[in-house]
C-alpha cells in the first residue's frame, strides 16, 4: 500500500529507469504561480523520499528550505528562521512527521500535500503550521492527487475518518448519515 502511494508520487522510489512525476509537475506550477503572487509555500509529504526529488526540482528556480527527520534541531531551527524572514527563501519542504507539529510556518499561505497523511487530525496539524496567531492572510491548501489510483481512496476515508471524529467528539454529523453508518459497519 504505501509503495503504491509512493508511486503516485515519484516513480523513480520505485523505479532506476522511470523518473516521472505529475505531482511534481503540477507542484512546480503552484510555486510558479504563488511566488508570482508574492506568496510562500509550504509542502508537506509522509516520506522523505519525496522531499529528494521536490528540492531538485524546485532548487533549480527558487531559494528554499528543507526540514526531514533527519534534519539536525540547529539546522531545523536556521531552516525555519531563513523560511519566516528572508524574502529570497519561497517555500519549505518536509516530512508530515518533521515539520508537521510544533513549528510556526506564518511566512507560509499556501499549503501542498503531495500525499495525503492518513488522518484528518494529522492533516489540519499540518495546515496550523501557517494558520496561527501572527497570520494575517488566508490560507491556501492543495492537496495532488493523482486520478484513478489509490489516492482518491486514501482522500476518501481519511474524509469518512475526520467525519467520524467530528460525529464522536462534536456531536456533529455532516453528510448523508446512512452512508456514514454504512461505512462505519463495512
């Protein structure tokens, strides 16, 4: 399962010969994009197989920081730092689990998931990153799926998941309730 997530995302984790990647590409025309409009990205992805070929790509056009688990807590904190004050730095990358929690990414205003992690809790952590106290423009999120493959399943129920907590935890319950129930028992 997770290597057909990883494909979706950059064949060359599976493949020496294949190195394609829609997402990437499609990733590379946000940041064009955002960086014309005078914005920052911040991109998240579950494995730091990905983050590798993003920075080859994106380095080639733009300035840029890099935070994985196995970044060093001084070089995390200088990363961070270079991301929230320095014009030139257009946009962060990293793994959901390294930069997903606990750092604040206001410079931030729009927001990719190259791969969706698998619950909705983890998702909106994510997003905090940019939207918190000190934020003073709206929040754009993407989130690259590729069509007909395992991605719009994994959309599918981390949505069905984040109702499911809303419905236990709220009290709400958003959506076709049978269809819900339906799920639950399936």
């Amino acid at each position: 399962l997770i290597r057909m997530r990883q494909a979706t995302g950059y064949t060359g984790i599976l493949s020496s010969t294949i190195l394609e990647s829609a997402k990437i590409d499609r990733l590379e025309e946000i940041v064009e994009e955002s960086v014309a409009n005078n914005r920052k990205v911040v991109i998240f992805s579950n494995w730091t197989q990905m983050t590798t070929p993003i920075c080859s790509r994106l380095f080639k056009n733009y300035d840029g920081a890099v935070i994985t688990g196995e970044t060093e807590e001084t070089v995390r904190q200088a990363n961070v730092e270079r991301f929230q004050n320095d014009p030139n730095c257009k946009f962060i990358v990293g793994t959901i689990g390294a930069m997903g929690t606990g750092l604040t990414l206001t410079a931030g205003t729009v927001v990719v998931f190259m791969d969706e992690p698998w619950t909705m809790a983890n998702k909106q952590q994510a997003i905090d990153r940019c939207h918190r106290i000190g934020t003073k423009s709206n929040i754009t999120v993407y989130t690259i799926m590729c069509k007909n493959t395992i991605d719009e399943r994994i959309h599918e129920i981390v949505e069905k998941k984040g109702m499911i907590a809303d419905a236990i935890i709220d009290g709400k319950i958003a959506g076709n309730k049978t269809e819900l129930l339906n799920f639950l028992l399936s």
